[in-house]
C-alpha cells in the first residue's frame, strides 16, 4: 500500500513539473514568434516564398502551443486527482457522498 501511495505522490509531483514547464516554454515561443515577425517585416515584395513559410511556421507554431498547453493542463487536472485520491486513501481528508 505504501509503495502504491508513494508512487501516486511521484506521478502527482511529475504532473506538477509539466505544468510549470510551460512556464519554461513561453519565452522560447514568444522569442521565435518576433523572429518570425520581424523576418516578415524585413522581407521585400520579391520574397513571397520566405514571407509563407514564415507565415506557415507562426501557424505551426501557435498549434503547437496549444497542444502543449492542453496537454499540461490535463496532466495538471489528473495529478490533483491523484493527489486527492491518496489524501482519501491515508484518511488525510474524508470523502463524503
């Protein structure tokens, strides 16, 4: 029982660390998303080629993004239920019907 409850507390702690990762991940988007902006500001009217891709990476980008986001904050959702299941189950918190 233990090592059940111990594992739960470890897949929590983890479902913790990817929330906070897109913290981590945020500069790194903004700091590309003005790259890519300014890459298309820079262009000229004979670029048209850079200006898509430019375009099709922002795009690319921002889906990206929210697949991260949705992903942590599912993970986020599933660790508290793991936290709270273990709180149940050490009698830390009572639950009621």
């Amino acid at each position: 029982m233990a090592e059940q409850l111990d594992k739960l507390r470890l897949d929590a702690e983890q479902g913790r660390q990817y929330a906070t990762s897109m913290g981590s991940l945020e500069p790194v988007f903004q700091r590309l998303e003005k790259s890519f902006h300014d890459q298309i500001a820079a262009s000229g009217f004979d670029e048209q080629d850079l200006r898509e891709e430019c375009y099709r990476m922002l795009k690319t980008m921002g889906l990206m993004k929210e697949l991260f986001t949705q992903i942590i904050s599912q993970g986020q959702m599933s660790a508290n239920e793991i936290e709270h299941t273990a709180q149940i189950a050490t009698g830390k918190i009572k639950e009621f019907h």
